[in-house]
C-alpha cells in the first residue's frame, strides 16, 4: 500500500514543474518498463501488480491505487519512475533531427520513435518544444525514448556551430525531395512547428531547401508523418 507522501509524489510528476524540481519522470505500461529496465537510463523505482519483470525489487500495488495514478484510459500492470538522461552535446554523426517549436506531445513522441526505426540516434529540439518527458510524449515514443539522445538547445546556437554541414530544411517550395539525394554523412534535417512551420530566424542556415510533393488535395501534411518521408528518403540514398 502506497503512502500518503508516496502518492503526492507520483501525481506530481504529471506536472512539468515537479518533473524538472525531482529530475524524475513517469513510465507506464509492461513493454515500456520493460524498455527500461533494459535501457542505461536510472531506474528509481517499479510498482506493479504484479511482480513478473525483471528487477530486483517492485513495490506491490493495487489495481485501485495503480489507475489512481495512472494517465493511462486503461492502465496496464506496471508504472516506473526513472531519472531524466542528462545529454548535454550532440555532434551530428549520419542525421541529425532538428525540431523548431513542436507543441504536440504526439507528434514529437512519433518523431522519436520514427528516429529510432530509421537508425537515428540524435533528435536536437528548440526550447520552446514539448517537454521530452510529458507523460504523452514518454507513451507516444513506445520505447524510443530509450534509445535516441534528445537535447534541448538554442538552435542558432546550434546550426552556426555546425554551419558546414549539409542542413536541410523541410519547406513549401522546396526542391522535391523524390528528385534530390539527403546526404548521408553530417547532416542536418530541419522540421519545423505544426502551423508556422520553420522559424524565421533559421531560414538562412538552410542549404538545401526541400519538399514533399502534393498529389491530392489535402491541406497539409501532418509534422511526424513528413518526418518518416524525408527520414526514409535519407535511408534510401544511402
């Protein structure tokens, strides 16, 4: 049975604020904690209802006191808390994600995940992104998280520290991208926010601008499902 002080303390990580004061974040679900036991990332604790993955010690709940916690609509048999990864530099090595302003915990959770099927290790964000571990971004990643190096930087900062690559920018004009080979050492894909797309401010870093043709008539493409286009592209060049 959980503490009054136990309680408080798992609630309180569902809020950003209390995220970044414990460095601690919440992971959900068997296959995710399972993920994580088998990642480098700290563990701080497990509890279940069940004590059936492999780790030394998991602190037995209920099923009441584990969907009073839970963000999940139906909670699995399992909730960790682990310790947020400090990654203080990326050096671009193959591709580099750049992520301008993403605000959707969904879509920067694909992105993630869509990084780690396509091999690639390094996802840079700006700050104004979503919090990496937002409860909605950590499920969204489905695993992910575990194995791509997300960092949160000054893109400026970042893209004139790294101005001799080949940094691409995803935008509406672009050369097409079916016509035009990503290169597949030190570079740099840009994606920019949801609606407003690539900020201003970075447009003169990018030395190679491209798009992904229309056919039909929708509006727009959504950020995640352009990502996987132009991140299978790169794969397919190499």
């Amino acid at each position: 049975m959980l503490s009054i002080n136990q309680k408080k303390y798992l609630n309180s990580l569902k809020q950003k604020k209390y995220r970044n004061q414990y460095s601690s974040f919440i992971v959900e679900g068997e296959k995710m904690v399972n993920e994580l036991v088998a990642s480098d990332f700290e563990i701080e604790s497990i509890y279940g209802i069940e004590d059936l993955i492999s780790y030394p010690s998991i602190i037995e709940i209920s099923e009441k006191e584990l969907a009073s916690l839970s963000l999940l609509k139906t909670p699995n048999k399992y909730l960790a808390v682990a310790k947020q990864k400090k990654v203080h530099n990326i050096v671009p090595n193959g591709l580099t994600i750049v992520l301008d302003n993403i605000q959707d915990p969904g879509n920067l959770g694909t992105i993630i995940r869509i990084a780690d099927w396509f091999g690639i290790s390094s996802i840079v964000c700006s700050p104004t992104c979503v919090d990496l571990y937002n409860p909605k971004v950590v499920q969204a990643t489905m695993g992910s998280l575990f194995r791509v190096d997300v960092v949160y930087s000054d893109l400026k900062l970042f893209l004139t520290e790294n101005k001799d690559s080949n940094i691409y920018g995803a935008l509406l004009g672009g050369d097409n991208v079916y016509q035009t080979t990503i290169q597949k050492d030190d570079a740099i894909l840009i994606m920019g926010n949801e609606s407003k797309g690539i900020s201003a401010e970075l447009i003169p870093f990018i030395n190679h601008k491209i798009a992904i043709p229309q056919f039909g008539g929708a509006e727009s493409l959504n950020v995640a499902i352009a990502t996987a286009i132009l991140c299978s592209e790169y794969r397919r060049g190499i």
